[in-house]
C-alpha cells in the first residue's frame, strides 16, 4: 500500500471519547491528522515490521489477534515484578498525538493567496502561543501513553519480539517541528 493510504486504526469518534470536540469538525478533517500520527508516532515508535503485522492484522473494525487488541486498546496484566497494570493501549497515544496535530493546524486555511488564520465575529481566536501550549500539553499528553506502551512492551518482550527485535534500529521517540508563517 502507499504511504498515507493504510487502514486507519480509530477515527474522530474515538477521540471524543478522550477530548471534547466539536460536531462540526467532519471525520474528513481530522483523518489527515490521524493518518500522519499512525504513519508517524505509531509506526515510529513499534518499528516498521510490527506495524506492518498489526496492518496485516485489522480487518477495517477491529484486530483479529488479541495480542495485537491488547497492544492497541490496552489489557489489565500482571508484569514481570507480578504486580497487577492497567495498560490504556497505544491508541490512546496515538489519539493524542493526532489531536495535537489537530489543534496546531486548527485555525489555519491554505487558499490561493497563502496562509491565513480563520477568525469570526463570534468568538475571538486563541492566540498563537496558547495553541501552541495547549497542542504541547496534548503531545506531553501522548508521551506518557507512549511511555506507558513502552513498558508494556517491555514486560511482554516474548508476546511481542518484533518490537524487541526493531530496538536498535527505530527511535522510539518522534518530533515534528511547526514553524510560524
């Protein structure tokens, strides 16, 4: 498949489950920003081959091996100090790094003309510092969900050896940089 046209893991519904969104913003507007924090973060931070089984996995509503629901939605476990964890899953790292995305590009229209910033009579517009806070809150947000899968991943290195295996080769970490125009 090419870049940017795999099967999406979750959609604007599930982020509502996290954050409060809008009706107004469509599915369409924030697939992109899903697409780019599944392509990104998510395949970044598993490697390439674990990602490539669990896109092999999704049957375009769920996964049909548990190891593969457990990593993405999460699972109660015992870890290896045998001490019960609520593991929330991957998804929701990947909710907010998408959502992060989102409310960095939020405000902003690209037409003929350039670059501009949508305002209304209505309301008044954050400014540019506080979207840009609050879109470093929801990566911070993303970070600790990752962190968390990072552990999991750790703890279950045997129900999971391709992660174990793509170590030394991917950065589990990613960043992306916005400049101002």
């Amino acid at each position: 498949m090419p870049l940017l046209q795999d099967d999406l893991f979750f959609g604007r519904a599930d982020l509502a489950d996290f954050r409060e969104i809008s009706a107004n913003i469509t599915d369409a507007t924030f697939e992109i920003f899903i697409r780019e924090a599944q392509t990104i973060e998510v395949r970044g931070f598993v490697g390439n081959e674990l990602y490539r089984l669990l896109l092999d996995d999704w049957n375009g509503t769920d996964f049909d091996t548990q190891r593969f629901a457990d990593l993405w939605y999460g699972v109660d476990y015992t870890n290896s100090e045998s001490k019960p964890v609520r593991f929330n899953g991957l998804m929701s790292a990947a909710i907010y790094f998408s959502y992060s995305r989102f409310l960095l590009q939020q405000q902003n229209n690209v037409d003929r003309f350039g670059v501009s910033q949508l305002n209304n009579e209505i309301s008044e517009s954050a400014t540019a510092p506080q979207v840009r806070g609050k879109a470093g809150e929801a990566r911070q947000v993303a970070m600790r969900y990752q962190n968390d899968a990072k552990t999991f991943l750790l703890d279950k290195a045997t129900t999971y050896p391709e992660w174990a295996d793509s170590q030394s080769r991917t950065p589990k970490t990613s960043s992306f940089g916005f400049f101002k125009v």
